[in-house]
C-alpha cells in the first residue's frame, strides 16, 4: 500500500474500493478520512477528478496535487489489470466431524475460519491448510461466524446455545461469552470499529456487545419474528435487521434507537446489506423478489424482480454499482444499482443457489449450489468461467478472499 507522509499528514491509496486515506493531525489529535472513487475508471481523467477532489476536500492542498494524482494513477493502473486467473483444488480439508455451517477469510486471506455442526469453530492457515485452533466450549451448533475485519485478530461464533462467544485468533482462547438470547443466534456482525458485536436470534431481537468489557449495550427489540440477518454500514452508526416476520428495520447504534421499518415484502427476508457508501440497503426474500431502500428516508426505491423461486441471498459489489441475487430457482442475476436493471443473467446450476457474491473486483461472481458445485461467473458476459467440483454434498457457503485469487467452499 503506497504511503506518503510528512510532520502531520499522511496519503495511503484504499485499493478496494478504490479511495485514498488522509491521515492527518488537528487539534493534536491523529484523525483519518476517506475520500471514495466509487466511479473510477481507466479511463477517468485525473486532473478533473483532481480539481472536483480539491473543490470540496481542503486537506488536499497545492503542495499535495502531484502526490494525489500519483496515487490515483496507480488505482487506475489497479483497475485496468486484465483477470483471467483460473482456481485449481488447493486444499480439501476434511474439517469437520459434521457438516459445515460456515465459512470466512480474514481480510488478508492468511487465515480463514468454519463454523460446525460439531459444536465447534476451527481457524485455518490458508496457505499450508493446517489447522491452528479448535474454538471448543458452545453447546450446540456453532450457526454464525465472523473475524473483526480488517484487523482479523478476534474472532466472534454465535450458536444454537443461545451465547455468543469472543476469541482470540491468535492463541484461541475464549475472551468472554455473551449471554442473554433466549433462543438460537443465527447471524452477527463486528462494526468496523471492532468495538461491538451485533446478534440476531431467533428469539425475535438482536443485542449489541462491548468487545472490550463483555458487557451488554443494547437490546434491539421489535420485530415479531426471528431476525435471520444483520448488517452494520461502513461507518458502524447503523444497524439493518432482517426478520421473519416480513420487516426489516434500520437502528441507529449508539441510542439503540428504531430509525424505520422497512415494509413492503410479502415474505421472510433472507439477506439483508449495505453498500459501501452507506445510501442505500439491499434485502431480499423468500417472496421471490429483492428490494433496494433509501438509508436515510426508508423509501422503497425499487423492486428487483425476475426470480421464479424465493431469493435466499443479496450483495453489493465493493463499490455499490451492482448487486448480485441468488435463488432457489436455480440462478442467479447482476442488477445495476443506478437503474435496477438487470444486466446479466447467471444460468447453469442444476439446483438451489443459496450463496452469492463478487470477487473484490467486482468482476466475478461466485455461487454456491445444491447442485454440489460452486461456478465462477463473468459480470460482463454473463458466461460461466470455470465450474467449481469436487464436493459431495450440498455447497451453502463460499468467499474469496480480499485479493480476489483464493476462494473457500463449505458442505
């Protein structure tokens, strides 16, 4: 990562998505700031950008230009490498005694964690595929997982036992257990910060938990059904749950606060996120359809149609430009988040496609399937790249890693 640094100020590029970090000084206080370039392209001209980035930003002063304009460059230079890699079998862990219920990367891809049946989380080193620890002390199933991305150096497991539990990645040791649900969590999340956890149970609400103390924040009750999933924005002031019941609900984090209530689907939800800029919330549901919200009024923007079958998974690509579905009718389709048009078509899979998303890139896509395979598709020509075999059962979940050249399956 490119860095520039003087007495008080610092420039770092942010290669996905594409942006430059200000590190800086005021008040004695070291601050930071991201200037985003969702838009960039190759073929961007930089001195516009430049002097649209200046008109607004007065941290980037005239000393600063050649500097700034470097770095951009470089992005540009990032984003015009050609992606024609292919994915051999690396690894086939045989990891568990019972089956998978997740999987994750770190952001750096070293190591990636799978949560199990078996009542157990593993951290794995990806490049050797040995396994480093077994997170043991849940009771039941261990449903969700994550690492506190980007530092990756805790790791949280939600379970069928009702607790959450935090753990260090590096010597496996279990910092603190989170109880207070009274039925299964089944999704979580770190904010950014990695100052708080989210769960959502079944028991029809979700908490929010200190990482440093253990202690409970906040309870966020109102849905009248199981919240299957949750998602902070990018600047960890908002939580999005999704629900059962139909809902979803926007929380404003540090009051705990009900912000809206998303109304308008006409079954379960599925999937619930935010794009990178924090405007809008995608969602969907087992009534067949997506929908994309405005974050700050609630609105319904748009109704992403076209499914024959319940849509059981959603996602932004890094930049927020597209957004990806998966169903059980056996496809999966690329919206453009701008129009709501759908811009390609993903066929091919020969059962329920119950996971979904871009490589960092937002050039690829990866499905997960029933159909016991996991395909690499193209955004732009809609065709299958490459189809992913080897698993024996139903594949339900995959990630690449941050770089884009290394993917997990679980069954």
């Amino acid at each position: 990562m490119p860095l520039i640094r003087n007495r008080k100020r610092a420039l770092l590029n942010r290669i996905l998505p594409a942006g430059i970090i200000l590190d800086y000084e005021k008040g004695g206080q070291q601050r930071t700031k991201s200037i985003d370039f969702l838009d960039l392209t190759p073929d961007t001209d930089v001195n516009d950008l430049l002097a649209d980035i200046r008109r607004v930003e007065p941290l980037i002063t005239a000393s600063r230009t050649d500097q700034v304009k470097a770095l951009i460059k470089r992005l540009q230079d990032k984003l015009s490498q050609r992606d024609e890699r292919k994915f051999y079998l690396f690894k086939a862990l045989q990891a568990h005694i019972l089956p998978l219920t997740n999987v994750a990367f770190n952001k750096s891809g070293s190591s990636f964690i799978t949560g199990s049946y078996d009542r157990t989380c593993k951290i794995w080193d990806t490049a050797s595929g040995e396994e480093l620890h077994t997170l043991e002390g849940h009771r039941n199933v261990v449903y969700a997982i994550a690492f506190n991305n980007p530092y990756g150096d805790k790791i949280a497991t939600g379970s069928f036992d009702k607790t959450c539990r935090l753990w260090s990645t590096e010597t496996g040791k279990c910092f603190y257990i989170f109880r207070g649900h009274t039925a299964e969590i089944v999704c979580l999340a770190f904010n950014p910060q990695s100052t708080l956890v989210a769960t959502g149970s079944m028991d029809t609400t979700a908490k929010l938990w200190n990482v440093e103390s253990g202690e409970e924040v906040s309870t966020l009750a109102g849905h009248s059904a199981e919240i299957i999933s949750l998602c902070f924005n990018t600047v960890g002031n908002r939580l999005v749950t999704g629900s059962f019941d139909h809902t979803v609900i926007l929380w404003d984090v540090p009051s705990g606060r009900r912000e809206h209530t998303l109304i308008g689907h006409r079954g379960e939800i599925s999937s619930v996120q935010f794009n990178w800029d924090c405007s809008l919330i995608v969602t969907a549901s087992m009534d067949k359809n997506c929908k994309v919200w405005d974050a700050e009024s609630g609105q319904c923007l748009s109704t992403l149609t076209g499914h024959d079958d319940e849509v059981l998974d959603v996602c932004f690509n890094y930049t927020g430009q597209l957004i990806a579905t998966a169903s059980a009718d056996g496809t999966s389709r690329v919206f453009n988040a701008d129009t709501y048009q759908c811009v390609c078509k993903l066929e091919g899979h020969e059962g329920e496609i119950s996971k979904v998303c871009f490589n960092p890139q937002g050039t690829r896509v990866l499905t997960a399937s029933a159909d016991k395979t996991a395909r690499v598709w193209c955004v732009r020509s809609s065709s299958c790249l490459q189809v992913l075999e080897g698993h024996t059962d139903e594949i339900f979940s995959c990630a690449f890693n941050y770089e884009g050249d290394t993917i997990i399956t679980g069954n």
